[in-house]
C-alpha cells in the first residue's frame, strides 16, 4: 500500500502505546475542496487533524503517525469510553459534505479504505463493532460520514457490522410509542451509543435516531423511530 507522507502540525506530541488503539473513526471532510482540507487539517491554528486521508482518486495520504494522538473525534462517547482521540486512527475521506454538495463517495476511494481498514484492524487488532462514523460517537454535533457512505459493502470485506433481518415480525406492532422509544434506546445503550437518556424522551432524540438512521437505515433519514429501526436496533444489541 502506497502511504503519501503529508504531515500535520495538529497532534499530541507524546506517543500512545498500540494496545491503546482500539477504534477506527470515518469521517468526510466537508469543506469545498480537497486543497482546504489538507490546509485545514494540516494547520496548527485549527488544532484539528486525522491519521489518514484519503482522496477521491484513491491516494492514501498519511499526516499523523499511528502512535501519535491525531485531533479528529473531538467531545465524543462510545460505551464506557469518552474523547475517543485517545483510543481511536481518524481517517478523513474527501467529500464536500452536507453543508457544501454532498456527493457520493468514489469507487476508489472506497477501494482504498477498505485496504487502509483491513491493514490497521491487523495490525492493532481493532474489533469489527469498533470501526464507527464520526456521527456515531457525536451525535450531537455530527453528520459524517452520512447516508451515502457504504457501509454495508464495507461489512462484505468484514469491516464494521450491520444487522440481518430475517421474518416480518409483528412482535412490535401492538407497542405504544413510549414504549418503542424505550426499547428503541435501550438497544441503542447496548450498542454503544451514549448522549440520550434511556428512560426519559429529550429534544436530542431526534438527532441520535438520525445518526443511528444514517448509518443503518440510510434511505430514510428522518429521525423518527419506527418498526424497521426498531427491529435493526433490535437485531444489532442481540448480537453485540
């Protein structure tokens, strides 16, 4: 694999250990072009920063050493852990985001993630339900790598997970609305997502079905919780 050395000013100086690495975090650049991406991510003014981008051609361009913290994730929860920076390789995919003219991403550029993916989760032992969206670990604050990126083609390499609905259940369809949001979130505890409470509807809500929609249930993206989230949710904390 062919890594372009592109370095960044914006990390944290002092090395980690490997065994600290244990997530890999997508995200999409969202700015309007690739050459204010890498001005951007390459800046000391901006203190923010990634492991790894890659471009729409395909080229794998590394700015952060692996053992180096990179300033990706930001304020960010997974499971028991926060400000995932510590623990986690950011890899940024070229893309204009959905501020700018969100695009689909290319097939090289994918082709390239998913060699870049299969080398890290080798090499720091990296556990499929540890490779995430940006927007799952802020959901709050984030929307990347959004509804396009493929995320169920990248579990055909064995990257990530993705749930398998088998019968139409009616298991569900007697549930009142409370009582969907509770089993709704509760699953989504089990999974790994944090921001919400599991007992007690917010305004956030929204946004945390969002994030989960984008990632497993990409054609419609609305915030609202119905049957099929609710079986999906259901199915992936049945097989955490």
């Amino acid at each position: 694999m062919n890594l372009i050395p592109l370095k960044s000013h914006s990390f944290s100086k002092k090395p980690r250990n490997k065994g600290n690495i244990k997530f890999l975090i997508i995200h999409y650049t969202g700015m309007q072009s690739m050459r204010a991406s890498i001005k951007r991510l390459a800046s000391i003014k901006h203190k923010v920063s990634c492991h790894y981008l890659i471009s729409r051609a395909g080229k794998i361009f590394q700015m952060v050493e692996d053992n180096k913290v990179a300033w990706h994730a930001g304020k960010s929860k997974w499971g028991n852990l926060e400000n995932l920076n510590n623990n986690s390789i950011g890899i940024e995919l070229v893309n204009n985001g959905h501020k700018f003219g969100y695009q689909q991403f290319s097939g090289s550029q994918i082709n390239a993630l998913v060699k870049l993916c299969i080398k890290l989760k080798k090499k720091y032992k990296i556990k499929n339900r540890f490779i995430l969206g940006h927007s799952d670990i802020a959901p709050l604050r984030k929307s990347d790598p959004g509804e396009k990126f493929p995320w169920f083609e990248l579990k055909k390499k064995k990257i990530g997970i993705w749930y398998s609905l088998n019968k139409k259940s009616s298991l569900f369809k007697k549930l009142s609305d409370k009582k969907i949001r509770k089993i709704f979130f509760k699953n989504l505890h089990k999974i790994g997502y944090r921001y919400f409470n599991k007992e007690k509807a917010s305004k956030s809500d929204k946004l945390i079905i969002k994030s989960f929609q984008r990632r497993f249930r990409q054609e419609k993206v609305n915030g609202k919780i119905d049957l099929e989230c609710l079986k999906i949710s259901n199915n992936l904390a049945k097989n955490h």
